[in-house]
C-alpha cells in the first residue's frame, strides 16, 4: 500500500508545472513535435514502407469530409455469437462489399446479330443452348418482338461467383430491375463457361438517332457493368482481418488474458449504414472519419473520436491532456471546426486584428473602419502579438 502511495505522489509531482506556464503552447509543442518526427520518417522510409501521415493529420486537423478522405476506413465487429465464426465474417463481408456487375464480369463482347442467329462460330452452340434452354423452361420470359440486332456477351468469372457466394439467376434478377426492356440469356452456375447473353429493346436507345457499335459500347460500360448487384454504397471492398485486434478477456479463475478478435476492414465507409445490419456489433464498430461520427452520434463523440486520431498519430507517451485541449478548441462551436484560417478563426468573427493576420490588411482594415469596428487587444493571443504587447497565457495575466 505504501509503494502504491508513493507512485501516486511521484506522479503528482511530475504533473506539477511552474506559475505562468503557457499550457496552450507546451501542448501545442507536445504534439506537434512528435508529429515532425513521424512526418520525417513517413518521408525518409522508402517503397511499400512508406506511410502517408502527413495527408491523415491535414485531414483530421483540416476536419475533411468523408469524400475528401484520402484512406477512409471503417473497423466493423460482428456480435459476441458470430465474432468467432471467420465463416460468418466471411458472409457478412460479401453482403456488405458493394459488388456491380463488372465484378464478375471476366470478358464483354459486342456482337452485330439478330436474336436466333448466332454468326460467331465460337459461341454459336451455346447461344443456341441457352435460346433453346429459355424457350422451354422459361414460359413468362419469351423474347419480345422488335429486339435490335446486337448482342453483348458477358463472361462471368467462376471464381468471383465462389468467393463472392453469388448466383448468375441473382445477376439476372438485378439486371432486369434497372432495365427491364433488356432480354437476358444465361447458362447454369455449373456449365463450362459461365456466360449471359443481353440482348436489346427498341426503347433501350430512343435518344440514339443510329445504334452503332459505339452507342452500345457507352450503355455497356456507362451502365450496364455499373449496375450494383449486392452490398453497401460506399463500401469498396470489405477483407476479413484474422486475430488483427487485442482485446483483454476476464477467464474463469479471476485472471486477465490478451486475445486476438477478428474483425472486418472495409475500404471506404457508410456507418449508417452498416449499423442496419444484424450480424454487426453497433458498440465496436468504428469510422475513420471524424464528421460521419458526428453526424450520427453527436459532437461529444466527435471530440472523443479527435482523441482518438490524435493519440494515432502522435503516439501514447503524450499525456492526454494535451489531446483533449486541442478536441476542445476544435470542437468548441458545437461542431467539428477546421484548425485552418476559415475554421477556428471564425469563432471570432468580429476580431479585425486576427482577421488581419490571415487576410488582406489594408481591405480588412479600410472595411472594418467603414463599418466602426472594434478589436479588443485581451482576447486572444493574435490580436497581442499584431499590436507589440505580451498576451494573457496560462496564468501569467498582467492586464
């Protein structure tokens, strides 16, 4: 009891700083110094190694959106029965990966035929078998009249279709949702060659004054191969991360053990999204962005995520303090500012003498004269430094 006492004092003692001490400037000096050093060696590592920090803290002090975001990720857990099942993961991955058409698609040809009369000589038989396949079996999907002679052949990759766990009848399905004047042939998961066949409704290309090739071209890669088949918007890929996150687990007899939890990193994010899912544990699951956190749960969680980042990227020999002083300055206003010219600064809009120091002087000062402004020299440090004088930091207030 007493060792523990005496860490506590020494601890206490260590926190103690001098009268007068510029807390701002020595936190802002603590984290920004650590960073230099993270900046050189992102810039001095070479190949695969190299780590691109400078961009991650312009985009968390900059308070960029999730669009601008350079590597915006989300770190999705599953809940406690399905967190151990790399099975299920791997299912919930494929459903929440955004997968369109050209995903699958391993080869796209344009043919000049009419439906019924197959020319090339590679793919003849099979263009007859699946015509053949269809007008038995398929009594509601009868071709309709006036279809126009071009076709475009899709060649599905088998190996997409296993990983993905995906169906040709599902691909179908989903095409003819988004253009129904389309008329779809397709072989059986099993055959040799997995292929579909589209062929074209007169409505298809009412704008085009001639169908040519060049006109199906543009409609096949401008939107038939961006159709979304399965997944979440915005979510490009979504990878299993086997034993990728520590987590402390209490055992039976009282005492802790380190585990490795499975998770599911995702390439680009849609929170809201992703917390609609059942399998998806709405505690654990993370963003990398600071604004979509604050658009779905608040400021204060904004502030802790600013923590977080900030810890990220400086290191955890830092005191926390000093992170949350800057959470607090950026997110004063009530939402998330940037720490450039246009953010914290307008939280003293009326300030000519800051405004002077990241804008035109003589406009600004000619305008706030016009308009019979006033600039009080002991709000800010800014304002001290324009007019000479020692500002009011930490506790050294002179007045």
């Amino acid at each position: 009891m007493a060792l523990v006492a005496d860490r506590i004092t020494s601890a206490y003692k260590k926190a103690l700083v001098e009268y007068g001490t510029s807390m701002g400037m020595f936190a802002s000096e603590c984290t920004s110094e650590s960073m230099t050093q993270r900046i050189l060696d992102s810039i001095h590592a070479s190949g695969a190694s190299k780590s691109n920090f400078l961009n991650r803290i312009k985009e968390v002090y900059g308070a960029k959106g999730t669009d601008s975001l350079e590597n915006a990720y989300m770190d999705v857990f599953l809940r406690p029965e399905f967190e151990d099942d790399v099975v299920a993961l791997q299912r919930v991955a494929n459903e929440i990966e955004m997968m369109n058409l050209r995903t699958f698609v391993r080869r796209a040809q344009i043919f000049f035929e009419a439906y019924g009369a197959s020319r090339h000589p590679d793919f003849k038989d099979e263009a007859e078998a699946m015509r053949r396949t269809f007008e038995r079996h398929a009594v509601n999907q009868r071709p309709p009249a006036g279809l126009l002679p071009w076709c475009v052949r899709l060649e599905l990759s088998r190996v997409a279709l296993i990983e993905k766990n995906m169906q040709v009848s599902t691909i179908f399905r989903k095409l003819m949702q988004h253009f129904p004047k389309l008329y779809i042939l397709y072989t059986d998961d099993n055959a040799e060659e997995v292929a579909m066949r589209v062929y074209f409704g007169e409505d298809v290309f009412r704008r085009a004054s001639v169908v040519d090739q060049f006109v199906v071209h543009d409609f096949l890669h401008a939107k038939l191969l961006k159709v979304v088949i399965r997944g979440v918007d915005g979510i490009i890929s979504a990878t299993v991360m086997k034993d990728f996150v520590p987590r402390t687990v209490e055992q039976p007899d009282g005492s802790m053990k380190v585990v490795r939890k499975h998770i599911i990193r995702t390439q680009g994010t849609n929170l809201t999204a992703i917390l609609h899912h059942n399998a998806v544990d709405p505690h654990k699951t993370a963003s990398n962005s600071v604004l979509e956190v604050q658009e779905l749960y608040g400021i204060h969680a904004a502030r802790m995520k600013l923590i977080q980042c900030l810890r990220e990227m400086s290191g955890t020999d830092i005191n926390i303090k000093h992170y949350t002083l800057i959470a607090d300055t950026l997110t004063a206003n009530g939402f998330v500012s940037n720490i450039e010219r246009g953010g914290v600064a307008e939280s003293n809009p009326g300030n000519t003498l800051l405004s002077i120091s990241y804008s035109h002087p003589i406009q600004t000062i000619t305008e706030a004269g016009l308009n019979n402004e006033e600039s009080l020299v002991h709000t800010n440090i800014s304002s001290a430094l324009m007019m000479g004088s020692t500002p009011n930091v930490g506790s050294n207030y002179n007045g």
